[in-house]
C-alpha cells in the first residue's frame, strides 16, 4: 500500500519534525523546488467547501511544476452515485495522489484501500492533520520548540483538536484542552493521545473550564462552534458554549506574551473576539500561511517515499 497520510497517528514523531524542518527548507527556499513535482497531477476530491485547503494544495502543486485537478463533490457525496471503490479504481489510473476532503472518515480510509497511490486527509470528522502539523510548524517558528509553549484549546472537541492532541503527544509537548461537557473529543484519541505521552514525556490535561485551560499557557487555540453539516443544531450548540469565548478578559488568565491561534474560518463575535483576532497576539494569519508549506513538504514526502516499507 502506498504511503499515505490518513491520521496523525500514521508519522512517528521523527517524521513529524523532518515535515516541518523540510516545510522550513521549502517556506525559505521556493525557487529550489519549482520542478520538484514536474509531471504530476493531485486529484482534490471534496465534499466539503474549502478555501484554504483546497487553494494551498493547488497552489503547492502549480508552484512545485505540477498541477491539481477539482472534483466537486459537495452535491453528491462519495458513494452515492458510484461506490467509493470504484471511484478510487479509476482514479487511481489518473492521479498521481489525492487529498479528499469529506463528512466521513470511513470514506478516506475505503478510498485509501483502493487508490494504489498516495492519500492525503484533507478533512474529516475524525481529523484534519494538514491543518496540525500548519500549526505546530508556527509554534515552533515562535518558540524555537514545540516543548517549550504549553497549549490550551478552547471550544468543540472536534477534528482539530483529535489532530492536535495526537501531534502534541508525538512531540512531547503538553496541550490543555476545555469543551462544553457534551462537545468532548473522541474518548478513544484522549486514550490514544495519552499512551503516547508515556513515551514522549508530553501531556494531554482535560480541565473544567476554559480559565483553567489557559491558565500560563503560552499558546491559547479556537475554532468555529458550529462546523458544517451543523447548521441544524447551531442554537442548541451555542447556548452549551457560552463562557467559552476567547475574549481578552479569558487572555487575562494566559501567559502575558501568550498568543493566540485559530484554524479559520473564523465567526468573528462568537468563539472568539474581533479585537484579539485584530491583535499582536494573534498569529492566526502565519498559520494559514504554513498550510501552504506543510503541504508541500506532505506532498515532497509521499511521492518521493513512493512504497511504504
């Protein structure tokens, strides 16, 4: 089976730093990759709209010599018209990887079993590993390493926070998180997330509300309370998330240099202020950025690796 990149949980911590080190190389150096994917073509299949997904990985092809081929699939979803199997099958005889971005993560991993090339997790309910290791790249720009800012996550325990719990755990860093009682992460990634700790020395520390979360970190993380396919529940899910605004009196418990990220799009007014989102805290705009050069490390490492051993 091809290499691929599914979940986070598929890099051991070592290739974890090779991708942000390689990302670094590429961020500093563009010009010395722009035929490094000469002769290629990634297949974004998605089910969900995208802007910055979508536009980073075309954008790392076209500027590595390669090209990125659409397939809009939010009118219908994969397997509906088709069976997934089929779909990767042919696919598969046309691209030479390909980044889905789906509701179900069964999906990715049927696809997978059936593309003999490399897949990457654009999205999924389960995951978003891109947008991880984006992020742990910007810390590590600002704090020199990942093991020296603590990380407090305040919102939906949703796919981010399942990739960046396992990303902490990988790098030994510790993550404090806090969500509404009934917006939990998966039960079975904080289990996952805290075996590893064991033999990285990091730590994955549920607390009780979001002032204890943030409480000395260096680093305090949003994201949107009502993710798509939500709609229908948003009142229900915004009244459970009142007090978990990241405002400036919750930065008032953080460290005094402590910054602030978000994965976007943000809802401005309601996970978090307008006036932090606009501060010299907020590094929001560095980490949109790094997707971009992440994803080009992501896909220099699956088609140059070529057969996992």
């Amino acid at each position: 089976m091809a290499r691929s990149l599914v979940s986070i949980n598929e890099l051991k911590p070592d290739s974890i730093r090779r991708l942000m080190h390689q990302a670094r190389v590429m961020k500093e150096h563009p010009r010395d990759f722009r035929k490094a994917m000469e002769g290629q073509v990634l297949g974004l299949i998605f089910e969900k709209p995208s802007t910055r997904t979508r536009v980073s990985f075309e954008t790392a092809m076209v500027t590595m010599g390669g090209s990125a081929a659409y397939i809009n699939q939010q009118d219908e979803k994969l397997g509906q018209r088709e069976e997934v199997r089929d779909v990767a099958r042919t696919l598969s005889r046309y691209f030479s990887a390909a980044v889905l971005r789906t509701f179900s993560h069964w999906t990715i991993t049927e696809f997978r079993r059936h593309f003999k090339k490399p897949v990457i997790n654009g999205l999924s309910d389960m995951e978003h590993p891109c947008q991880a290791l984006a992020d742990f790249m910007t810390i590590e720009e600002k704090f020199g390493d990942v093991k020296n800012a603590t990380l407090a996550f305040v919102g939906d325990g949703n796919n981010v926070l399942n990739s960046l719990m396992l990303t902490a755990a990988k790098l030994g860093t510790h993550l404090k998180f806090s969500t509404p009682r009934n917006n939990r992460p998966y039960k079975k990634v904080i289990d996952l997330a805290r075996q590893i700790c064991k033999k990285t020395k990091g730590k994955i520390e549920e607390c009780r509300d979001p002032k204890s979360a943030v409480k000395n970190a260096q680093v305090v993380y949003t994201d949107v309370w009502v993710s798509m396919g939500e709609e229908e529940i948003r009142e229900m899910k915004m009244r459970e998330f009142e007090g978990f605004q990241v405002n400036r009196n919750l930065m008032k418990h953080a460290s005094k240099e402590a910054l602030v990220m978000h994965c976007l799009p943000a809802h401005r007014g309601e996970e978090i202020t307008d006036d932090i989102m606009e501060s010299k805290r907020s590094i929001v705009f560095d980490q949109a950025e790094n997707r971009l050069h992440i994803q080009k490390a992501i896909i220099l490492y699956l088609l140059e690796q070529g057969e996992a051993s």
